[in-house]
C-alpha cells in the first residue's frame, strides 16, 4: 500500500505540472490575440487618420471659396441688420425718454405728498400740544375751584362746630364731628380722583406722543431709502445714457461701413454673376461621379457580404468540430476513470503508460488551432478595416453632395435677391449711396 501511495502522489503531481503547462500557454496564447487587436486598433486608426487627412485636403480649396460666397452673404446680412437696429434705437431711445419723463413726474407727485405729509404732522403736533395746555389750565382751574369750595366747607362746618359746642352738648358735637369726617373722606376722594385722572390723561397722551414719533421716524427712513433708491435710479439712468450715446456713434460708424460695402456688394454682383453657368456644369459632373462611386461601393459591399458570410459559415464548423472533440475527450476521461476504479492490484502496480503519441497529437491540434486563430484575427482585421473604409467613402460622398447642393441652392437665392435688391434700390435712395473709387480702395474693407 505505501509505494501505490507514493506512485500516486507522483502521478498527480505530474498531471498538476502539465495542467500549468497547458494554462501557461492558453494565457500566452490569451495574450498574444490581445496584441493583435490591440495591433489591428491602432492600425485601424492610422488609417482614419490617413483618410481624415486626405478629406480635409480635397476639401480645402472648396471650403475657401465656399468662405468667400458666405463671407459676401454674410456683408449683405449685416447691413440689413445694421439698418433694422439704427431703428429699433430710435424707438428705444423714445421709449427712455417717454419712461424717464415719467419717472420724474412720479418723484415731483411723491415729494409732493411727502410735504403735504409733514405739514399735516406738524399741524397734528402744534393742535395736539394746544389741547394738552388747554386741559392743564382746565384741570388746574377745576382742581382750585375744589380747593376754595373745601376751604369754604371746612370753614362753614367749623363756624356751625364751634356755634354748637357753644349752644349744644356733647351729642351735637360728636355727630358734627361725624359729619366733618365724613366731609373729609368725601373731599380727600374727589382729590385721589382727580389725581388719577391726571395720571391716566398723562400716560394716555405719552402713549399718543410715542405712537406718533415711530410713525415719524418710520416715514423719515422710508423716505431717505426712497431718495437713495431715485439716487441709484439716476446715476442708473446717466450710465444708459452714456451707453445709448456709445451705440449711436458705434451705429453712425456702420452706417458708413454699410455704404461702404453695399458698393462693393454690388461690384461683386456683377463680377460673380456669371459663375453660375460653370457651377451647374461641375454640380452634374460631380453628379455623375457620385453615381458611378455608389455603383462601385455597392459592388463592393455585396462581395464583401459573400466573403463574411463564407467566413462565418467556416467558424461555425470549425467550432461545431471542436464541440464534439472536446464531448468525445470527456466521453474518454470518463470511461478511464471508470476502468481505474476496476483496476486490480496487479494492474495498480504495473507502470504507468507515458502516452506520447497523446502529447505529440495534442500539440499538433494546438499548432493548427493557433494558425486558424491567427487567420481568423487576419480576417476580422482586413473585414474591419474594409467597413472603415466604406463609411469614411459613404461619408465623403454624402458630404460632397450635400456641400454641392447647399452652394448651389445658396448661389441661386443669391442670385434671387440680387435681382430684388436691384428693384427695391431703383425705388430707395438710401442704398444707392456709393464711396468714391479713391476712398474705397484705400480703405480697410477691401475684401
């Protein structure tokens, strides 16, 4: 039992070193299919560059003239918009005159109503203080009235007190005495009465007193909040004045320059009017082109078609073959594992087959399966880098015509409102204003 133990340690171990063996070179093999995309991505980039490059230099020249109609229609378009906005500040600078004017008659009504406002405050105040006098010297009055009306009772109860004692006993004078006291009470009453009217008058005239100075110096703060903000309003109002006058002169300048290039506008209306004959012959020509290339593109997608379509057909059995290789192969490690657990002592003991022509047929399958790897990564590039191609030719091609169209689409309108322009300028003076020929050419607007 120990050396079967011992072999089959070995064994095992074998098989682990050769199992390594075998991910060794599926991850090399991993990394090697790796590179070559990451070759066939870089390749392919290069060649959009290439194509990039070429469109953008056959493109050139076109685009410089194109530049120089645009250029052309883009003058036209200024000067009308340089004319639509000396109009629209026209009527702005109204509408600012309208809205300041009534802005300032705004402010006149406010401080008018603030004045009215203080004067009537300080009316309130002045009758507010002449009613407080008035109800001093009325209580004051009222307070010497009881005064002299006490100092008469004392007097008259002390003349009856003293006339009793003299004519009566004591019952007459206790029962004056009563009565004097009861005076006394009745007059020192009327005086804390008096007292508390004078205070609750008093703290109802501060309460009326402080209510009416908050009121005050409210209106006070919102009035100089007010004047700070007619303030901000008019220094606002001074700096749009200075920008409204800024535009102006900027407007007068392109007036001029308007003039300017109206003239040479119709200059250039002369000159280009006769390109048109040779547009229309290079638009069908292109034309032509365009449709022999779409024929050729269409050629050559469909064979492109065919060769992907064989390919693919070719993939699909090879992986079809290599299903079935690999169920057969689990069919026979299966069936050895079955037979080994059959196997006698005798058997156990004998050595272990080495199995060559197994190795030297598994490497043969490697080798061919790696060349078919290669030949499909080759394919898959040249068929990636051919659809490349294709839509870099559908794009130029779509580009071509559409640029073709836009020109002469765009020449045609021009041409169009030319001829408007002429009939509108035959009835307005105002755009038939030409520099003279010395100025013009010295100036900086000569195209």
């Amino acid at each position: 039992m120990p050396p079967n133990k011992l072999r089959l340690s070995k064994k095992q171990k074998r098989l682990e070193r050769k199992r390594r063996e075998i991910e060794k070179k599926r991850s090399n093999f991993l990394e090697y299919l790796r590179r070559e995309i990451k070759y066939g991505n870089i390749t392919r980039r290069r060649y959009e560059k290439k194509w990039k490059e070429l469109l953008t230099k056959l493109s050139l020249e076109k685009t410089r003239e194109d530049l120089e109609y645009s250029w052309q229609s883009f003058e036209w378009m200024l000067d009308m918009k340089d004319f639509v906005i000396s109009k629209l500040m026209d009527e702005l600078k109204k509408a600012n005159d309208q809205a300041t004017t009534s802005l300032e008659n705004h402010i006149a009504r406010i401080e008018m109503f603030m004045s009215q406002y203080k004067k009537v405050l300080e009316s309130m105040h002045t009758d507010y203080l002449k009613e407080l006098e008035n109800l001093k010297a009325y209580y004051k009055v009222q307070d010497e009235e009881y005064a002299k009306a006490n100092e008469l009772q004392q007097n008259v109860l002390k003349s009856v007190l003293f006339r009793m004692e003299q004519d009566t006993g004591m019952f007459f004078k206790e029962q004056m005495a009563e009565k004097y006291i009861f005076f006394e009470s009745r007059t020192n009453e009327y005086l804390n009465a008096s007292e508390q009217l004078e205070t609750d008058f008093d703290r109802k005239i501060g309460k009326i007193w402080s209510k009416c100075e908050e009121a005050y110096n409210a209106y006070m703060r919102a009035y100089k909040r007010k004047t700070k903000e007619f303030q901000n309003y008019c220094e606002a109002y001074k700096e749009a004045l200075e920008s409204n006058d800024r535009n102006l002169r900027i407007i007068v300048h392109l007036g001029k320059v308007q003039k300017a290039l109206q003239a040479k506008l119709e200059n250039l209306y002369n000159i280009y009017g006769r390109r048109l004959d040779h547009l229309t012959v290079d638009l069908e020509r292109y034309r032509r082109v365009l449709s022999t290339l779409v024929g050729k593109v269409t050629a050559d997608m469909d064979a492109d078609d065919a060769h992907i379509k064989l390919v693919v057909s070719c993939c699909v059995k090879t992986l079809d073959y290599l299903e079935r290789l690999t169920r057969k192969g689990e069919l026979l490690e299966k069936m050895m594992w079955c037979n080994k657990k059959y196997e006698t002592l005798h058997e156990k003991v004998l050595p272990y087959p080495t199995g060559k022509s197994a190795l030297k047929a598994k490497k043969e399958i490697n080798v061919k399966l790696l060349l078919f790897h290669f030949k499909m990564a080759n394919v898959n590039s040249t068929r990636m880098a051919l659809n490349e191609e294709k839509k870099f030719l559908k794009l130029e091609n779509t580009m071509l015509t559409k640029k073709l169209e836009n020109y002469c689409r765009g020449y045609q309108s021009c041409v169009y409102e030319n001829a408007k322009y002429r009939q509108k300028s035959r009835d307005n003076s105002i755009y038939r204003c030409r520099l003279p020929e010395r100025s013009f050419k010295n100036s900086k607007l000569n195209l």
